[in-house]
C-alpha cells in the first residue's frame, strides 16, 4: 500500500547509482534511502509479525523479522526486515510500502499508531474495536503478498476527485494491488483449515475476523449516511488509480474467504458499482 515523495526516493536511489556511490553490500533499506527509524514502541508490531509468521503457509519462501532484532537463523526461508519509521509528512505513502528492488517492508510509524483510523477510512465505528496488531498483521500480509509476487515499489497515487473514470478503469497498478490482497486472503484461508496447527488456524479467524469488521464498519456507515437511495455513496468508489477502495476490498478479501457466503454479495456490490459509474 502506499505518493510523490516516494518517487522522490525513487530519484535518490538513481542518483546513488549513476554517481558509483552504490556498494556491493548490501545496505539497510532505511541507510540506503535516508530513512529514519522510529523509536517508538515496537509491541504491537512484534506481535504482529509473529503473527504474520503464524498464517504465512510453509510454502511462502520467507518470513518477516523486526529489523530491530535478529533474524531467525532457524530454517533456509528468506529472513525479510520490516522497519518502523518516521515519514514526514506521515502517510504520504499509506501505511506501508515496498521501496523498489527491495526486500524489505518499511512501515509509517504514525499510521500505524493511528493503524484504526486507516482501516476505518472515514467511516468511524466499529474499527476501533479490535486491537491494534490484527490491522498490522491484514497489512503484513498484503506486503507480503508484493513479496511473494516480486513486487516493489507500489504506491498511493494522488486523490484525483472530480475525475469520474478512476472509479472503473482498470490499471496495471490496481491489479497488482487486488492480487496482493488475494495473497493475503488466501493465507487467512488457508490457515483457517490447518487442523496440525490450531494456533496458526486461531490467530487466521482472529484475521479473518478483522477483515468482516473493516467490512462490515462500512456496511454501517452507509446506513447511516446514505440518506438518498436515487444516488451512491462515496464509499462505493474509489479514491485514487492506484487502489481500489477499502471497502470493496474488504469484501473481495470477504470473498475468497467465503466464495459461498460473500460471492453473491461480491457481485451485487460490483454491478451497482457498474450502475452508478455515470452517474456520480
Ligand atoms: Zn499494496
């Protein structure tokens, strides 16, 4: 997940290259972008990584460390760091992202501090009841699956309201956006049916869990605002080329979950989208 300061890291990785200034070594992901690394308090992302950990399938070639510790030296799957750091202004990225050609996840300290408010998008309630770590751990796994896809690099592109056609068209960015989700889900489900693990099975239906809440916040939200039927909300758009919105999201994570129960639901929901695309 994650605008025009990022390509302004884009430019300094460049210049590094075309000045030689580059070494064979490897370099931290923050050393090598200037990046400073926050030093408040790492509890709920260390839970949230252990997490991760947990769902991520065996078949996953990493797993995520805080780059705070060291990495596990117990198995020959990758070790990838995720840093918590400083942003300036905090979340011009969103709450997470991949620098390009890296392998590792740079997290924004203040949306993670604020992780309910990012994940109730405008729409307040409900969010706020669940612990911090269970949205930390929904991003993670999103990382995750830009990881997984050998994707870096992805970012939030600027809010461009007023624009009707963002809405539908499709683009290369949202797509990678929408697979990385499918990872995420498909984790949760599969962890859901590891019946040799009830831990990791525990801690994907306290995920899967946190994906109806975000979901159904805004089932709420809607109810509660919409108080015109002739014509959509703003929840049922997106706000940007590069994702789609939170709350489709949600339901297509809903989906994969449950194909039976959300589906059905999953369709209604992108027809009325079709619907109302002209008439916003
Ligand atoms: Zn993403």
């Amino acid at each position: 997940m994650v605008g025009r300061a990022f390509v302004a890291v884009c430019i300094i990785s460049a210049m590094s290259a075309c000045s030689g200034a580059s070494k064979p070594e490897r370099v931290s992901c923050t050393r090598k972008y200037g990046l400073v690394i926050s030093d408040r308090s790492h509890d709920s992302l260390r839970s949230a990584i252990d997490k991760t950990n947990l769902i991520l399938s065996q078949s996953v070639s990493f797993q995520l460390y805080d780059a705070l510790r060291t990495p596990a030296q117990s198995n020959d799957r990758e070790s990838v760091p995720v840093y918590l750091i400083e942003v300036d202004p905090p979340g011009k990225h969103g709450p997470a992202f991949i620098p390009r050609n890296e392998r590792c996840i740079l997290l924004d300290a203040q949306q993670v501090a604020d992780i309910r408010i990012v994940f109730s998008a405008g729409a307040k309630g409900a969010t706020k009841r669940l612990p911090d770590e269970w949205y930390i751990v929904l991003t993670l796994l999103h990382e995750s699956g830009h990881l997984s896809n050998n994707e870096s690099g992805s970012m939030r592109e600027e809010t461009r309201f007023g624009d009707s056609s963002f809405n539908t068209a499709q683009n290369s960015v949202k797509i990678r956006e929408m697979l990385a989700d499918d990872f995420a889900a498909k984790q949760l489900r599969d962890a859901l049916g590891d019946k040799a693990n009830p831990q990791r099975a525990e801690a994907a239906l306290l995920g899967a869990l946190t994906v109806s809440v975000v979901n159904m916040n805004f089932v709420v939200y809607r109810v509660e605002t919409d108080t015109s039927l002739s014509r959509p909300v703003q929840t049922y758009f997106d706000t940007g080329y590069s994702h789609e919105n939170l709350e489709l999201r949600t339901l297509r994570m809903s989906a994969v979950l449950s194909p039976e129960r959300f589906g059905p639901i999953l369709e209604q929901y992108e027809e009325s989208r079709r619907r109302h695309e002209n008439t916003r």
